[in-house]
C-alpha cells in the first residue's frame, strides 16, 4: 500500500465582510487620535463662532442710515440747516428784545425800570453760559437743545399772559439761561462740522447770519400790533422751528470743548488790553441790545422806528468788521483799536444831537455799529497775539466771560442814569469806549506790542458768542 500524500494546506480565503485590523485603530494610537480629531473640531468651532460674532459686531457698528446721528449726510447740508436754526434763533431774539422794549414803554414802567428788566438777559446769559458744559456731558446735546428751545418758547408765552416788571425780570433771566446755553450746543455742532480750511468762512458766515438775523427779527415787530398777543406768539414759533433744523443735522453727541483753563489773573498779567477792552465793550453794545428798544421807544418812535434804530448798529457792524479785520492784520493791532473806538465814542456823542429818527441819525447810529462791533474780535485777536496756541482757547473763555460782565454792568448803570436824563443812554456807551482809547493809548505807551509779522490772523467773532466758538480759532492737528 503506498502512502497517502498529506492533503494540500488549506489557505484561508479572505472575507470580504471583514476589514483586517488596522493597528492604529486600537489601543493608545487610537485614543491620541480621537484627542486630535476633537481638538481639531473644537477649534474649527470655535474659529466659525468667532468670525460670526465679529460679523454680527460689524453690523452693529455701522448704524443704520441716519440712526443715532445727522439725518443729514451731506456737511453741506448740515451746515446749511444748522445756519438756518441759528438764523431762526436769532430772529427769536432780535424780535423779542424789540417787542419787551416797545410793549414796556406803552405799559408805562418808566424807561429806569424797564431798562433793569431788560438788563437781566445778560446776568442769565452769565450763568447758562457757565451752567451749559456740565448739563451737555450728563444730559446730551439733542435733549438739552430740546429742552431749553422749549423752556425758552414758554418763557415768552408766559411774559405775554402776565405784564409785570418782576415777571418780565424774571422771565428775561431765564431767557437768557436759555439762550446762552443753545447758543453753546449750536457752536459746538458748528465746530465739529469745521476744518482748517474752511473754519475762516464759517467764523465768517455765522457772524453775519447772527447779525443779520437779529436785525430781521426786529423788524418783524411791525407784523402786528405790539400790544396784543400775535408778535409774542411770533417769537415762541421763531424758537420752537428752530429745533427742527438744527436737530436734523446735528450729531447726537459731538464731543464738549473744554480748552486749557486761563485764570483771569494771568490772563491779566500776560494780555490785559484784551481783557479790559472785552469789558468796556460789552459795557457799551450790551446797552444798545438790552436797552437801546427802551430808550427809542421813551422817546416816541413807532415799532418801525424803534426796530430801524437798534438795527442801524447791527447793520453796520456787517461792513465794518472785515475791512477793519484785515487793517489789523498790516498794522499794529492796538492801532485799529484806538482809531476803532474814538469813532464809535465820537458818533455816540454827536447822537444827542440829532434825531434818532432821522437819516442823519440812522446813519451816525451804523457808523457807530461798524467800529464798535469789531471791537470785541479785534480785542481777541490781540489777547491771542500775546498767547502760545494752546492757551488761546481758555483765553477766548475769559474773555467771554468778562464781555458778559460788562453787558450786564453798563446797561445798569445807562438805566440808573436815564432817570436823570435820557440822553444818558448815549453818554454811557461815549464813556465805554473813550476809556477803550484811552486805556489802549496808555498801554501802547508803556509796553511795546508784537510786531505785525508776529500777529495772528483776524477772524470775526459775533459779540454775544459762547465760549464755545474759541474753539473755531485754533487750527487742528
């Protein structure tokens, strides 16, 4: 018998329903796996997360059109509604001070007692001048202009429903309040909207807008009778329209100015023409605007008349300030204060002479308005010739302030003075500025003043300006 062969070994076929074991996929290589996959998702995560918060952040940071700022876009735009705001204001003002004027003297206060009402605007410009940055950083722009054209608006209804010195006086002290504090919000809007090439222009427009506003608003006392309700219902509407246009191109809340603090003292030490002739000045053109109405009227003008008398000066100053401007920038300054004062001081005496409601009289009146409003801004230009250009802006305040003194001071004493006679409203503003003379020949005299290549530039500055229009003077970096 042979022997059997072995039977042939038997490979093991592979199956296809199995996957050979991967090494990787157990034990210790298989657990650091998993940890990197997971790390790996975790931070994809994370990555997609991020970059859908930081979308959602871009979204928010970019407002929708016209939410929260200017629903105006165009600084052309903006610049022209918060002009025609300012211009609306203004108009409120000038008509207001000449309708108090002319309805005090046909209420018989007697021209003493109605110049004292009407010299209280300056003492509540004071203090909502000083009051207005700290109520802007707690409150906000917007909703104190609103608020304040508001009050200011009631204010003038409430002067018309009670006819009474001491609620005049009142009512022109809180008026004045208001006033001072929108005149700081506007400047401050219309200092964000300026530039280093066009702050010149915007000094510029916004002296002759207040100017001419204020004179326009006088004259609208002939649009009614003065005695009954309708021009005091006029003024209230002049102050509520203007928070429209001043609303739509204003920010919500630009940022508050607040310049390098100047002390009086050393302003005193370092620039004291300017201080003093800021003083004197507000002494006199603080008569004409408080009691010049008062003073036209005791003498018999009709409300035309009147609003014709107390316009001539501001009409005047709208062609004085800039030839007179730019002689200050070739010659000594002080020079063209001197020669800006005797001539307003000299028309201010030549006044009794004549009648206020005479061509003649009219023409002395704007002659006398074309050297004596330049004053002011040839008194800042000159402070700020002795300045570096970091104090410039505290200094303006001081000067503001001290302008403001002087507006409250003089009428007072012109009103204390018109019970003797009346030609004393005259004899005041003469005495204010030959004293500016003066005071400026004696300094002129005593100390030698920077040489024109060293002066600055001139820029018109309106004379009742806030604080806040310093701002405009000092070039940004």
């Amino acid at each position: 018998m042979s022997a059997q062969a072995p039977p042939p070994s038997q490979s093991p076929t592979p199956s296809y329903d199995e996957t050979p074991p991967d090494p990787v996929s157990s034990g210790p290589a298989r657990s650091a796996t998993v940890r990197v996959t997971r790390r790996t998702r975790a931070l994809e995560r994370a990555r997609s997360l991020a970059a859908r918060e930081l979308r959602r952040a871009g979204r928010a940071a970019t407002p929708e059109p016209h939410a929260g700022g200017p629903a105006l876009a165009s600084p052309a735009a903006r610049s022209t509604a918060l002009f025609v705001g300012i211009a609306l204001l203004m108009a409120g003002n000038g008509l207001q001070n000449t309708l108090l004027g002319v309805r005090a003297e046909s209420e018989g206060f007697g021209s003493t007692v109605a110049g004292l009402v009407m010299a209280m605007n300056f003492v509540g410009f004071l203090v909502g001048a000083a009051a207005a940055p700290s109520l802007l950083r707690q409150v906000g722009h917007v909703r104190v202009f609103a608020a304040l054209a508001s009050a200011g608006s009631s204010v003038v209804l409430v002067q018309a429903v009670w006819v009474n010195p001491l609620v005049w006086g009142a009512g022109r002290f809180l008026w004045g309040i208001c006033f001072a504090a929108l005149l700081v919000v506007a400047e401050t809007w219309l200092n964000e909207l300026a530039t280093n090439e066009n702050r010149g222009r915007m000094l510029a427009r916004y002296m002759v807008i207040t100017m001419g506003a204020i004179a326009t608003g006088q004259f609208m006392v002939a649009a009614a009778d003065a005695n009954g309700f309708a021009l005091f219902a006029l003024t209230s509407v002049l102050v509520s329209l203007a928070l429209v246009p001043m609303s739509l191109s204003a920010s919500a809340n630009p940022p508050v100015i607040v310049p390098e603090r100047v002390g009086l003292r050393t302003l005193m030490q370092t620039a004291p023409t300017g201080v003093v002739v800021a003083f004197l000045v507000g002494a006199a053109l603080g008569s004409i605007s408080a009691i010049g109405t008062v003073y036209a009227a005791a003498r018999g003008l009709s409300p035309v008349g009147v609003a014709t008398f107390v316009a001539a000066p501001m009409i005047g100053s709208l062609f004085g300030q800039l030839p007179l401007g730019r002689l200050s920038d070739r010659v000594p300054r002080r020079i063209v204060i001197v020669l800006a004062a005797s001539i307003a001081g000299t028309a201010c005496l030549v006044m009794p002479a004549l009648a206020e409601s005479s061509v003649a009289g009219v023409a002395v009146m704007a002659v006398m308005g074309a050297f004596a409003y330049p004053i002011y801004s040839l008194a800042v230009a000159q402070t700020n010739d002795w300045l570096r250009d970091g104090q410039r802006a505290g200094a303006s305040a001081v000067l503001v302030r001290m302008n403001g003194v002087g507006a409250t001071i003089g009428p007072i004493c012109a009103a204390l003075a018109m019970s003797i006679t009346l030609d004393a409203f005259y004899f005041v503003m003469a005495g204010a500025h030959i004293a500016i003379a003066l005071f400026v020949v004696a300094r002129m005299l005593l100390v030698a003043g920077p040489r024109v290549a060293q002066q600055g530039r001139f820029l018109p500055i309106p004379a009742r300006a806030s604080a806040a229009v310093a701002a405009l003077l000092r070039r940004r970096r």
